[in-house]
C-alpha cells in the first residue's frame, strides 16, 4: 500500500510538469498570426492553484518554481518575477489547503480570484517600479479575468481525468502525513 501511494504521488508529480508542458506546447504554436483582441486565461496558474488546494503535495515548490521559470523564459517575461510571485501565491494557497477542504466550492473559487487578482497587481507594481514596459491594463485585467473564469473547468477536468480531489479528514499521504 505504502509502495504504490509513493508511486502515485510521484506519478502525479511528473503530470503536474507534463501537463505544464503540454500547456507550453499548445500556447507557442502559431496558430494565428494576428494580434489578439484579448487575452485568453493563464491556464498554468489555474492548474496549479486547483491541484495546491486539492492535493498539496503533487506540487511541491520547487516543481512550481522550474515551471514558472520556464514558462517566464518562453513568454518572454521578466525571468523569475512572476514565477517568484507564483511560488509565494501557491505556497499561501497551499496553507489554506486544510481550512478551504471543508467549505464551499465559491468560497475556494473566491480565495483563488482574491489571489489572482492580488498577483496580477503585484506583478504590475513591480513592473512599473522597475519602468519596464507593460501590456495594457485592459488586456491584463482581461487575462485574469479569464483565468479566474476558467479556474472552475480546470478543476473539473483535474478531477475527472486526473482524480486530483480534496482530500478526506483523516486521510493520509504517502509519506504517512495529512494534507
């Protein structure tokens, strides 16, 4: 039993990152040339929120960090800025985790839209600090918008193909702890 949780966990681990590069693949591809009227959702970030208040433990700091970064380097972002402010986000989600499991779905899906809503004004406050040009305003309030829009079917989809769900009083993890 204890052999097959630490597989599952690390199993669910590896698809965090896989799926953050499946998400990679598919917003590079040039499937449009022309300039979008709008933003569409920061999937990533709705993913990692849903699977940090489901299941803690399938992505651990470190994980969040190297795809942020990543993702940073692919989008052409200020490198690590906003993967430090997605670390420090789901690190606080994270430690919401345990009091989120026993409220209502809106009352989860508001925590996530306060803290999308508070990294994407924290992102913009430094970006304007430090002078470095920015997307409007109407484009980012857009984006976060959507992905707060869009935090429900990722969670949906988690569950129904992934079985990432919150976890039950009482329950333990593969290293023999709550989550």
């Amino acid at each position: 039993m204890m052999h097959s949780a630490a597989t599952r966990l690390w199993l669910m681990r590896a698809a965090y990152v896989g799926l953050a590069l499946v998400i990679f693949f598919f917003r590079l591809l040039p499937l449009d040339m022309t300039p979008p009227l709008w933003a569409g959702p920061d999937v990533l970030l709705a993913l990692t929120f849903a699977w940090a208040l489901r299941r803690p433990e399938y992505v651990p700091a470190l994980s969040v960090a190297l795809v942020m970064l990543l993702a940073d380097l692919l989008f052409q972002r200020p490198p690590g800025l906003w993967a430090a402010l997605a670390v420090l986000a789901t690190g606080m989600m994270k430690s919401r985790a345990r009091g989120l499991r026993d409220q209502t779905f809106a009352m989860e899906w508001l925590n996530v839209g306060i803290m999308i809503v508070a990294l994407v004004l924290g992102y913009r406050l430094i970006l304007s600090l430090a002078m470095v040009p920015q997307a409007p305003i109407g484009l980012t309030t857009i984006r976060a918008v959507m992905t707060v829009l869009i935090y429900p079917v990722v969670v949906a989809a988690s569950a129904l193909m992934f079985n990432v769900r919150k976890s039950a009083p009482g329950e333990v993890d593969a290293t023999g702890q709550t989550p």
